[in-house]
C-alpha cells in the first residue's frame, strides 16, 4: 500500500471507519475515498458494483456493518444477520471482481464460545456454544472470517486478511442508550448524573466482571499494519486487543474521573452481569511486532471530549 494508493474506507462515519480515514489522512495516504450509506447502500449489490466499477479502489478497510449493544441484539437479530452478510459478500465479492490488492474484514470478540478458555486465542473458534444473545450477529461475522479465508484458498493469495477486535470505544461512538455498548452507555449515564446534579447513580450489574477496550485509533493503526504485513499474516486471521483488563467498577471510576463527578455509584445486583471475564489473547499479532499504545486514561480522556464536543453541536443544532 503506497501513500498514492486508492484505499477505500467503507463506514467512514462510524468508530473505526473515522479513525482509519484520521489516521491514514495523518500518514500521507492521500487517495481516500468514502461513500456514505444514503449514496451507496453496500447491501445492494447493484449500488456496489456500480461503486467499485466506478471508484476501482486497490486497498479495502471494511469498517461498514451493523453493530449494537446487547438489547438491539436482542430485539432484531434478523437485522443483524443479514445486514453484515449482505455488506460481506457484495463488498468480497465486488473485490475479487475488480481486483482488489488487499482488504481488511473486522470480525468480533462474540465469535468464541461462551465458555472458551480465558484469554481467548484464534484456534477455538467454533470449539463450543456461543453467546445466544449476539448469535445472528457472531454468525455473520464467523461467515466473514470463513470468506475471507474460502477467497484466499480460491485465489491462491493472501488477500484478504480478517481482524477480530476487542470491545472498541472512542470518537464518533454510539451514544445512544438503545444501541450503545457498555463503556459509551457509561460516560452517557454518568454524565447525565453529573449534568443533573444526581448525588446517586445505579448501574446494571456487581462491578465485577472483566473487560478489556481497545481504543479505535489503536484498531486502525492494527488495520493499516495489517495490511502493510498480510504476507507475514498468511491465511490466518488475528485478534486485536489492547491486553488491559478492567473490572466494570474500575471503568466506572475512571469514567468518574475524568468527568469529575463526585457522586456515589451503586450496583443493581438483581441485573445480569454476563461473562466473568471476556479478554482476547493478541499474541499472534504482537508476534509480528503490533501493540496497542494508548492507556484507557489517555483513550477516555479523548472520548469523553468528542462525546462533550457532539452534546455542544447537538444543542446548537436545536
Ligand atoms: N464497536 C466495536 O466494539 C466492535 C468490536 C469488534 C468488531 N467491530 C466491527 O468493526 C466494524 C466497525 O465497527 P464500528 O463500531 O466502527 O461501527 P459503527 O460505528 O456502527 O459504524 C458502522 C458504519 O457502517 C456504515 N453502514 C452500516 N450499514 C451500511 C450500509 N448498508 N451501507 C453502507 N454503510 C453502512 C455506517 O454508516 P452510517 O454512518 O451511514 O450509519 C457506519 O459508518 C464492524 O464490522 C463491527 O462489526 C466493532
């Protein structure tokens, strides 16, 4: 990939897609392009066929897909299923068609089984049961991860290279209450508590169970080097994941501080906590010389800033 190469970022709005355009822009990659979904709907084959005939893009980061918190998994798997199968296979199959160099597919942490060993490695995947409340979800992305593998053997190349990160949080994140994953719901709440003046906040769960983050623009930077290394990658895809691990109460006070509220947070215990511990074992990438660099501190610090930034422009708006 050279600094004059066509990369194509698909979901340049989102978490990842608008760290990838950040980043590549930041080292020199000066032929980006983008397509937002109101122009070209990649769950439409027609739409990118039409796209890729057009644009001819050389590099793929495929950052387009629906993604949600555990309710809007649970409310309309359906969705979920064939919007991410529907971007997969036209976007695959539109870059064998027109000869794409490289892409990166993103699959997700959900794809193990619930009950995999702790931290969990590349080869148990489809070792045991998965999580029923994302299963439509971590099918489509098993499928993704399995094309990508099916088109390398078909092709004889290592084209296309699949990335499993971690639970991602940072700029341009979900919000929302509805659709939002759990460190993005937690600045929300606790921002809102301290907006409100709210010397109280209950959140779901004990505190205790186990997550690691990893910041978007340390998955990016996982993805360009990914890309820059596919032939040392060979036909194997790769875990990403910052190697932290907190408790949930432990991301609650460093949200706390960072917002500065001063407030007391108690525990709903009567709500599910879900898996103890869910950490991804990164070794295979790291291997090959990839870490994460940025602290949950520094990473917090520069969402919740985003997060305040987009409250501003929202009022305004209004
Ligand atoms: N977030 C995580 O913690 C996480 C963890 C592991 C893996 N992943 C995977 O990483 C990838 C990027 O995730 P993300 O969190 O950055 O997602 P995101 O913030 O929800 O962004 C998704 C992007 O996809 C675009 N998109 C959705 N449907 C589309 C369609 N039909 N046509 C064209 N564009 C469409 C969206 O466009 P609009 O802006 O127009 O809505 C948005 O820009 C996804 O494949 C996700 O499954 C995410």
């Amino acid at each position: 990939m050279f600094k004059g190469s066509k990369i194509y970022v698909a979901g340049h709005r989102g978490l990842l897609g608008s760290a990838l355009v950040k980043r590549l822009g930041a080292d020199g990659y000066s032929n980006i392009v983008t397509a937002a979904r109101g122009e070209t709907d990649l769950t439409v084959q027609s739409a990118v066929w039409k796209f890729f005939n057009r644009e001819r893009p050389e590099y793929v980061f495929l950052a387009a897909g629906l993604t949600g918190g555990i309710m809007a998994n649970r409310q309309r798997p359906a969705e979920f299923m064939h919007v991410n199968i529907a971007i997969q296979d036209n976007v695959f199959e539109a870059s064998r068609a027109f000869g794409v160099k490289r892409l990166v597919f993103y699959g997700s942490s959900c794809i193990y089984p619930k009950k995999a060993a702790q931290p969990m490695k590349e080869d148990c995947l489809l070792t045991g049961a998965i999580e029923e409340t994302s299963e439509a979800y971590a099918v489509a992305k098993i499928a993704g991860i399995k094309a990508c593998r099916a088109c390398n053997i078909e092709d004889r190349a290592n084209r296309f290279i699949a990335l499993v990160p971690s639970s991602m949080y940072g700029p341009n994140d979900d919000f929302g209450l509805e659709n939002s994953h759990v460190l993005s719901a937690m600045i929300r709440k606790i921002t809102d508590a301290k907006r409100e003046g709210r010397q109280r906040l209950t959140l779901w769960g004990s505190g205790e169970p186990k997550r690691e983050f990893l910041f978007s623009e340390d998955a990016a930077d996982a993805s360009i080097f990914a890309m820059l290394n596919a032939d040392r990658i060979g036909n194997e895809f790769c875990n990403v994941a910052s190697g932290q691990e907190y408790s949930i109460k432990e991301l609650s006070s460093a949200i706390s501080r960072i917002v500065e509220y001063k407030g007391v947070i108690e525990w709903d215990i009567s709500k599910p906590d879900g898996a103890p511990r869910k950490l991804l074992d990164a070794a295979r990438l790291t291997r090959l010389g990839w870490r994460a660099r940025t602290t949950l501190e520094e990473g917090l610090k520069e969402t919740y800033q985003w997060y305040q930034r987009s409250l501003c422009a929202n009022t305004e708006a209004i």
